[in-house]
C-alpha cells in the first residue's frame, strides 16, 4: 500500500437516493427497510493490504474465518438481538461483547463471494479506485445493497486495538452496515452511525443506544416469543440446538454456505420438529463453518432467532518441521487416526519410523519453534505439556490414545476452536542418544 499524508477524520457512508429523515433522538433514517429475506451477505476478501489480512489467530466463535472477513463478520452480528456465542473474539469489546447492542437485526452471514456481486448483492469487498474524502460507502438497488472500501487507504483486520494511519475495517463495516440496515448517519459523536471516522480508533465496532434505537425505529424491539438459541454442537453426523422458542413443527434451520457463493443462495432446512427448546437435524451437504439460526411458524421479523456460531467441519490437520534420519531408518513420522473433534474426543496420535522397541513421549504446545536439539529439531514451542509414556513396537510405530478429558496440566487443556502443535521426542542409543519425529499441527472443532 502507498504511504501517504491521511487526514484526522474522513467521511463514511452511503449513495442515496432518498431525503433523510429525522429519528427521535440523535439517529437518522434513509427511508428504507429490509424484507426479510434479505438477510444473507457475503465477504469477497480481495483487500490488497497486509494488515486488512494479518490476522491469522482463529476464534471459536468465529469458526473458519481469518482476516479481513473475520473482522466483517463480526461487525454484522454486533447488530443482532444478542451476544454472538458468547460474545468473545474482541478485546476492545470485552466489557459488553459482540452483538451486545441488542439491535434486533439478526443477519445471515454466508462467508465468501464469488465476486463483488451486483448492486442488490449484500456482498462487501475492496473498490480497487483512490478517493481522497471517502473511506467506504453502501449502494442500493432492487431491494438489496452491495458495501465498497476505497483500497487507496490502508484497512486493518484488528482484532485488538490498531495502529495510527491506519482504518480499522471493523468499525467501517459495522457502520456500513448500518446505512444498509436503512440508517443514516448520527449527530452523536460516539455513535456508530457518526458521519465521519478516525485513523487508529475502534470504537465504532461496539453500537450505543442511539444506534440501537434507530435500528429498532426500523424494525423493532425483540419481542418475548422471538425464538433464541443458546448453545449448539455437531456431533459429525447430526447438529443439536438448544434454545427457546421454537415451533413444534414447521421450523427452518439456517446454515452458512460451506463453499464461495452467489448471491441469494443459502442452506436451509425445511420441516424441522421441535420439543420448543431443542431441535436435531442433518445439515445440508452445501453447508459449511458459519452461523445457524432457527426460524419458527410465527409471521414477520419476530420469527427468526438470533445467529448462533457453528462450526461443521475442521481445517485440516498438517505436518510441519523436518524429521531426521535415526539409526534405523528416514525417521520418525507423525499421523492421527480419529476425529478432531472435541466432543467425540476419539483423536488417537500415531508415529511411524520410531527406533523399534524404544520409548518416547508425545508433548504438545500451541507455539511453534524450530532448534537443533540433540539428534533433531525441537519444533513445538512453549509452554509445552508431556503426555505419558509410550513405547514403538518391534516395527517401530507408536500408538497414543488422547485423552482430552484428563490434560497433563489444566493450562493445558485443549478447548474447540483452538490450534495445538504435537511432536515425538523418542530414545535412539544407537544414534544420537534421543531424537524428534515432525510434527503436526491439529485444529480442534466441536
């Protein structure tokens, strides 16, 4: 990205073609809602800067998501009717959470784009044009919006506090979304939906009342019998939701899209019964890590539940840092056999390559490294935790059952969401003396 001298505040906002008209405190209104089925957006992660994709720490809460679309998917659930999860994934949010506004708007965040889209498209990406006044605007048409992001400015992903010089690209998204959602811009200045935004500030990422109240003069509050979900999990098969609200029959369950899309496409289960507060069901071969959400029988905004983060399907596991030969052969080589899966908790670590007949143990850390340590490389970083020891057979493999009920350390407990570096440190006396496998990175789902 060019250096270059950037103003203290620049404006951010929306082509309009409608007057705006004046809201009961400090907010606007464009003139315009949403239907309800203008829900779903995606994210066509073509940003050019580093720092717009510089964060590559995964969060559960968020599951598959990095960079720049992590930090626009979270400034669309900050507008929903309640925590996202939890509501962690922010330190700059830490004190009320994510969707903590309680807006009431519950958006159906479907990942990646196949490209920018049309005009009606709700996708967000990168405008490749220079505009010295404007850092993003929203576009409207035939119902829908499409939301740009001039690149002549450098855009950071977060997801903690930022630098000077550069735009945070969570709070521009979350204000955007805002003209999207039918808003126009505050007279408060700590508002969200303020007109103009400064270099190195992430306050925009957190909506005060006064956007919650413009956006609830649009759509309303959340009513009591407003379907809620409270937990939700993958057991590989089936997914299980736990909540309130739901319908004993006829309910629809909203998946995220497991692969790039187009626009207006999502999976969607149809007929699903309910005891009011679970349901199970198979989701949809097309539907990937993302949000769910319930819709029941009643009419109107009212009948569709908060977004509910879901993780269906791990990044891969991969093996990294070179093995070195041992005395009896190229070297010890790591595998798994099992799931990655938290719940299940079925993971079995496997070492081929092994001095046959020695012993060894399994350690793991969530940092990498890599220092010639007596006859190999020390690849796992600390702190690292030791699991028991095990023995090669006579072939030279090593069997490990993981056990992630009962850690070595609690500092060591290995939690869904999270990413864990698993290396072989075995004897070899007619070598080195003692010598390292490669080792394995595993990220861990539900």
């Amino acid at each position: 990205m060019r250096a270059r001298s950037i103003p203290p505040l620049l404006l951010i906002g929306s082509v309009l073609t409608l007057a705006l008209v004046p809201g009961g405190d400090s907010y606007t209104l464009l003139g315009h809602d949403l239907d309800f089925g203008v829900r779903d957006y995606r994210v066509f992660n073509d940003f050019e800067d580093v720092s717009a994709n510089d964060n590559t720490t995964p969060h559960a809460n968020f599951p598959g998501a990095l960079g720049a679309t992590l930090a626009i998917w979270k400034a669309g659930a900050e507008w929903g009717s309640t925590l996202h999860g939890d509501g962690t994934g922010d330190s700059t949010q830490s004190f009320d959470g994510i969707g903590s506004g309680g807006a009431n708007f519950d958006f159906s965040y479907q990942g990646l784009a196949t490209g920018p889209g049309p005009l009606w498209g709700n996708t967000h990406s990168a405008l490749h044009a220079s505009n010295t006044g404007l850092l993003a605007f929203t576009e409207f048409a035939n119902g829908g919006w499409r939301i740009r992001y001039y690149d002549n400015w450098t855009w950071d992903d977060g997801p903690n506090s930022i630098g000077t010089g550069v735009y945070d690209l969570q709070s521009a998204a979350t204000h955007e979304m805002g003209h999207a959602l039918g808003l126009g811009h505050s007279s408060q200045v700590f508002s969200t939906m303020f007109s103009s935004m400064s270099a190195g500030t992430t306050s925009w990422r957190s909506l005060t009342s006064d956007d919650r109240q413009g956006v609830q003069a649009i759509y309303g509050a959340a009513a009591p019998g407003k379907p809620v979900i409270t937990h939700a999990t993958f057991d590989g098969l089936r997914v299980h939701l736990t909540g309130s609200g739901f319908s004993a029959t006829g309910n629809e369950v909203w998946f995220t899209s497991k692969g790039p899309s187009a626009w207006g496409s999502q999976p969607i289960v149809t007929d699903v019964s309910s005891n009011g507060t679970s349901i199970t069901v198979v989701p949809p071969v097309d539907a990937g890590n993302g949000d769910v959400l319930v819709r029941n029988t009643a009419s109107g905004f009212e009948s569709l539940s908060n977004a509910w983060p879901l993780a269906l399907a791990c990044s891969p596991i991969s093996n990294y840092c070179p093995t070195t030969a041992n005395s009896s052969g190229d070297g010890a080589v790591l595998g798994i056999s099992g799931s990655q899966s938290v719940q299940a908790n079925d993971l079995v670590l496997t070492a081929r390559g092994v001095v046959p007949n020695q012993f060894s143990i399994f350690f793991y850390g969530q940092n990498q490294t890599s220092a010639l340590v007596a006859g190999g490389t020390l690849c796992v970083g600390g702190p690292f935790y030791r699991l028991g020891i095990a023995q090669a057979s006579a072939a030279g493999d090593v069997v490990y059952a993981l056990d992630l009920n009962a850690p070595p350390d609690p500092a060591g407990q290995i939690q869904t969401g999270q990413t864990w570096n698993f290396q072989l440190w075995y004897r070899d006396p007619a070598g080195a003396g003692s010598d390292f496998s490669d080792a394995l990175s595993i990220p861990f789902c539900p």
